[in-house]
C-alpha cells in the first residue's frame, strides 16, 4: 500500500508499507478520503509545532474516511464496502482519566499522526488502514467529503459542551479556519442568537457569513474592529478563540461582558493574558481539547442534514498530488478545507 509519510520540514513523501491485516474486533479499511489539519500543516511546514518535534518518519493525518475492505473475528455490524468515519482518538480505557470519564485526557492515548510521543503514533493517510471497531461510525448516507470531516467537527461539538448553556447567546468567534467556522455551526444548532466572526482574510470572512456569522469584522483591515463591543463592560456570552493568536485572544476578551465564557481551541503556543479584565468581569476561561465522545454526534448530525459541512471543502486532490495539496491548505486567503481523495 501506499502511505503519506512526512520525514522532516518540507520532506513529504509517499512510500510503499506493508499491507496490515485485522485482528480480533478489528476492520480493515480502504481509505476513502483524508482531510488536512493544521498539524499535519505544522508537521510539513516546520517539522512539528511548540516542543513537539518530528523525531522519527511517521504517517500523517487524522481526519478521514473509509470502506470496510474486511472484518476482523469476532466483529458484527459492519460489512464489506459500507461507508465509515474513524475516529483518531484511542485511549487506553484504564487510566484515572479514562475511569473519570475524561478519554480524550488519556495518560497513553494513541491518537493518529502525534509526534507527542515517542516512538510517534503513526498516521491514517495510507491506503489501508486497521482500526479498532470503537473507532468506527457508519457514515451511511454521507459523502467521504463529509465523513472525514466529523472529527473537525467533534472538536468544535466538544468547545460547546464545554461552554454550558448556548441557548439566547451572542456568540464571537475569532479565527475563522476550519474549526472556527464549524464552531459557528456548533454553537448555531446549540441556540446562539448571535454570531460575529473576526479573521485576517475576506476569504474566510465570506466563508463566515455564508455558513451563519451575522457580521464579520477583518482584523488585518481594521484592527480596532471589535472595540465597539468593549462598550458597556462587553458584549458577547461567549467567545471561541480558534486562531492560537494573542491579539485575538486579548481583542476578544475585552468584548466579553461579565461573567462571560472564554473558549481556547486555537494551539498557537503559550501566550500573556489581560488578567487584570479576566479577574474584574469574573470570566470563566476554558481549555477545549480534542473529543471523544462528541465524534459520533457529529456523524449523526451530518446524516440528519442538522450541520452542513459541506461549503468548507474548499479542495480535493488526488494522493499523488498531496504535496499540493499541503501547499493549498497552507494559504487561508483561498483554500479552507484540502481533503486528500484515496
């Protein structure tokens, strides 16, 4: 089979692996379509991101779908060519986090493509797969395209619930990639009343509105762009931060109104805080890290036509053109969503 294997900064390539074969409660899967995330970016652009650091060869990605090629003993349910969305995340299921009910906080967990540990946890974008039937959602009725978007939308569906309550909330997302726009679509299905998105690009901003922002702010044209909402102690119930970057974080806690909620997906590094406003309008800061549960939610949403995710599949390339691929999705002001078709 063939494998998309990244070896160092801007040394991708794609290389012939053994053929895997299931074991007991195992599928083996015909990769259908693979979606590039912005650590896979990471990984090609700069050999890895903060102290994370390529130490050895390993198979990128995680964002995928696939066809059932055979099934391991013992496994029911599943048949031969049926549609599936497989989830990246494996804990360990017996770890204190595992038993506290916090999976994705697993002390060992695999998760695909992670140069976290070492040796690396090797990568789905290969051409067949091996993957535990936990892993393994039917996608019936869905598009490949879709399918391996659930795990981009899990991670959104995840920042929600950690939210709390959404219903009646005005909503400020500020980083309007992938998982900034699937949080606008999150946070609309959950109740918000209001949704104001803030980018550096018109391309997404678009992208922004078409999905359901009622207004778009361009950071880059207008810095003080979201300063009107600091009037009045704030404004916004709610804030995603999705862009890893301080000036959107510190721009957007000034437009929170008091006991507000800050969410921090974007992993751009470690950065300073305005703890002086955190502290005076008593907001709630949260981490959101990747799901577990949340991922076949996201299946059954897309099959009951609750989310669409299709607009964000900006681009699709054949396997052979995958460094192309990585090229187009490392240019926000064009490209949303690269998928990789198998």
């Amino acid at each position: 089979m063939k494998a998309l294997v990244i070896h160092a900064a801007q040394d991708l390539r794609l290389e012939d692996r053994p053929d895997p074969q299931p074991g007991p409660g195992q599928l083996l899967l015909r990769l259908a379509t693979g979606g590039i995330c912005g650590s896979d970016l990471h990984y090609m652009n700069h050999g890895g991101f903060g102290a994370v650091r390529l130490k050895e060869p390993m198979i990128l990605g995680h964002e995928v779908s696939a066809h059932v090629e055979a099934v391991g003993p013992g496994v029911t349910g599943f048949t031969p060519g049926q549609l599936v969305a497989v989830s990246p995340s494996r804990p360990c299921r017996t770890c204190r986090y595992c038993h506290a009910g916090l999976p994705n906080h697993c002390l060992t967990m695999r998760f695909y493509g992670s140069a976290m540990p070492f040796p690396h946890v090797q990568g789905a974008f290969r051409q067949l797969l091996v993957a535990d039937v936990g892993q393994c959602v039917d996608a019936t009725g869905l598009e490949p395209g879709q399918a391996a978007m659930a795990e981009p939308l899990a991670v959104a569906l995840h920042a929600t619930l950690r939210a709390g309550t959404m219903m009646g909330a005005r909503v400020l997302v500020t980083g309007c990639g992938p998982i900034g726009l699937l949080s606008i679509l999150a946070a609309r299905r959950a109740g918000a009343v209001q949704v104001v998105a803030a980018d550096l690009f018109d391309y997404t901003l678009n992208l922004a509105r078409r999905i359901g922002a009622d207004t778009t702010v361009n950071l880059k044209d207008d810095p003080e762009g979201l300063a009107a909402y600091g009037a009045d102690k704030g404004h916004f119930d709610v804030l995603y931060e999705c862009s890893g970057a301080q000036p959107a974080l510190v721009a957007g806690i000034a437009a929170m109104r008091p006991r507000g909620t800050v969410l921090q997906l974007g992993l751009g590094g470690d950065m300073s805080l305005p703890m002086m406003m955190l502290t005076a309008r008593e907001l709630d800061l949260r981490g959101s890290f990747r799901f577990h549960a949340e991922f076949a939610t996201a299946v059954s949403l897309m099959q009951q036509e609750l989310i669409n995710v299709a607009p964000l599949i900006s681009h699709t390339v054949e396997l052979e053109d995958a460094v192309s691929g990585f090229k187009l999705a490392s240019n926000r002001s064009n490209a949303m969503k690269v998928q990789i078709r198998f």
